[in-house]
C-alpha cells in the first residue's frame, strides 16, 4: 500500500510540474495578418503604422520596381492599394495620426518629395517643393526633408505658409530621422554620435557616450537607435565591430540586448508605452522594461505559414506591430494586430491531475482507517 501511495504521489507532482512547464513555455500568441503585395508583386515591406490601424510601405516587383502602398482594414477590403503617380516609381516612408502619407517619386532618375492622403491614394502626390528624401512626419504636420545634402535637411509644413527651418542650427549632422509632437528632431552628427534638436529653442543634447544612430523619439523624450561603439572619458572611440539596440531617457544608455545567433540588434521604433522594436540577427523582436527582448518568432501561432518574422519596423500606442518577414518563400508585410494568453493546457492534462491527486487522498484514506 505504501508503495502504491508512493507512485501515485509522485504521478501527481508530474502532473503539476507538467502542467506548469507547458503554461510557462507557451505564456503569449498573438494574431498574425499576411498584408500581401500589390497586385502580382513578390515582396512588400511596411514601414509605419498609425493608431487608425493604417499602415504604409512599399511594394515591390520581380524586376525591382516599387511602389508606395497604403493598407487599412477599413477601407478596399483590407488590400492594399497602390500610391500614385503617373507611372513612376513610388516610396512611403511615414503615416501621421490624420492619415497623411509621407514619401516620393523617381520621375526619369530625379526623385521628389511628397505627400498623398490616404483615404484618395489614387489622386497623386502634393510635391513639397526643392526637395527629393522624406524622412518623417509629425501628427502636427512638420516633415523632415532634403534636397539630397543631409546638412540642409530642413523642417517643411503640409499646410505651407512658412519658410521652412533647417534642422540643427549650426550644429553639423550627418542625418536627421524623426520629429516629435514636440518638435523635438533627432538624428546622427558628422561626428558620429547620436543628438536630439529642440527646434523652438534651438537647443540641442548630444548623446556623447556613444557613437551610433537614433531612429525614433516619442513624445515624452524617448529615443532608440543602434549603438556602434562608446566614447571613453579621453574621447576615443571604442568599437568592437558589434551593434546594439539602445534606449536613451533621462540621461542615459541602456543597452536592449540580443536574440537570435549573433551579437546585432537594431531598434526602429517606441511608442509611448515605451514598447520598441526592430530587428536582431534576422528576427523581429519586441521588448520593454519589465520582460526585456522577446523574439518574435518564438510567439507565431502552431502551424503558422510564417518561416521567419525578420524586421519589425514600427509600433502604434496600441502595441499593433508592423514589419516584414518570410511566408511561402516570399517577403511579405505583416501586423501583429494583438498578443494574446496562450490557449489553456489540454483538458486531458487537467483530467489526470485531478485523478491523481483524488486517488492519492482516497488511498490515504483507506490507509489511514487500516
């Protein structure tokens, strides 16, 4: 009888530990949405996202030719639809929160600069004047653009009327990558190291310990970017030939870590949750202050078609996720639309561990009374 209590004692403590193993493994899913490409293009890549759920990016042919696209799931049955004009080659780089579309044209080898709306893709681009790259656009309507000289980048209006602001003063920037609601710019100097530029005061703190870029800034001050190296006290430059993903706030550096094989990681984006995300020896990840860089590729769904999510590109304040990855050997747009809790442990694994524990106690009985 002993022996008996023994082996079903011990039937019950595997049966919890199993059951725990199995909740702690498989914690989070999320929803996965395939955005396809336009038309019989071969690979899309989206860019940014909004918190309407409306995303941009570029679509891409066999023969290299790309096109701007604009995906929403409230409008054109959730395709997406091709940003025009005339039969140039297109780019989107940005989306604000009341749907304009930052990007541009290759019209016979000269680019322009421009803007589309994204409820009348198909009306063509409003240029923005002497310039050829877009970068970013505010929700206050301040783009980040240049004629081609990173020096000159300047900051224009969708709603004109002004004359534009070069961005920087007289600092010298090698690039500028993303206006806040605050007006805050941030970019890489000529010398490498990371800056944010207030444009009201033309005051500007350069991240001094580290060479590298900054990508994303969010309306509380928040950067993120790559790091390339640090800056020892006597200014020499340390670089061990690595990346890493990096979030700067108050003052300081914190390094995001790796996942994935290898020692790279890049950050590409950071709503104002603070969540980030990018991109780390080919996986997207996603990571935050409480559970670190999680890979993205460890939460697809059992039986995805997704062989690898590579490059998660932006995030909107209700942690939607947009990026790019493999599907059916192809590159194809993604949005992560929710992460979830992973389905419950199988109700078998429930049944045996409650006969266990029952047969234990009834067994313990009987013992008991003998």
């Amino acid at each position: 009888m002993k022996k008996i209590k023994t082996l079903l004692l011990a039937f019950a403590i595997i049966s919890i530990a199993s059951l725990s193993s199995n909740a702690h493994a498989g914690s989070y899913t999320f929803n996965i949405i395939d955005l396809g490409t336009v038309g019989n293009d071969t690979a899309s890549y989206a860019r940014s996202i909004n918190n309407s759920t409306t995303i941009v990016g570029d679509s891409v042919s066999s023969g290299g030719d790309s096109r701007g696209f604009v995906w929403s799931q409230w409008q054109n049955n959730a395709q997406m639809q091709s940003l025009s004009n005339g039969k140039h080659n297109t780019n989107a780089t940005a989306i604000d929160s009341s749907g304009v579309i930052l990007g541009g044209t290759d019209k016979r080898n000269r680019s322009e600069a421009g803007t589309w709306r994204s409820y009348s893709p198909t009306n063509g681009m409003q240029n923005l004047g002497n310039t050829t790259i877009a970068y970013n656009i505010n929700d206050n309507g301040q783009i980040l653009a240049s004629n081609g000289n990173a020096s000159q980048t300047k900051i224009y209006s969708i709603w004109g009327g002004h004359n534009p602001v070069k961005v920087g003063g007289n600092m010298d920037i090698k690039y500028a990558s993303d206006i806040n609601n605050s007006g805050h710019v941030i970019g890489e100097t000529a010398l490498g190291t990371p800056y944010i530029w207030d444009m009201y005061n033309n005051r500007t703190e350069k991240i001094s310990s580290i060479t590298g870029s900054a990508t994303d800034i969010n309306d509380s001050g928040s950067v993120v970017g790559t790091k390339r190296g640090d800056i020892a006290a006597n200014g020499q430059v340390i670089d061990n030939g690595e990346s890493q993903a990096y979030i700067y706030e108050n003052g300081t550096v914190v390094e995001l870590g790796y996942v994935g094989a290898g020692t790279n990681s890049e950050a590409y984006a950071i709503n104002e949750e603070g969540l980030v995300v990018g991109s780390s020896n080919n996986n997207a990840f996603l990571w935050d202050a409480d559970n670190g860089m999680l890979n993205l590729n460890d939460l697809l769904p059992d039986g995805s078609d997704w062989t690898n999510l590579s490059v998660a590109s932006d995030i909107n304040d209700l942690g939607q996720i947009v990026g790019w990855g493999t599907i059916n050997g192809e590159t194809h747009s993604f949005l992560i639309s929710e992460i979830v809790a992973a389905p419950e442990p199988k109700l078998i694994f429930i049944i045996l561990l409650t006969m266990g524990v029952v047969l234990f106690r009834l067994l313990q009985g009987v013992s008991s009374k003998s």
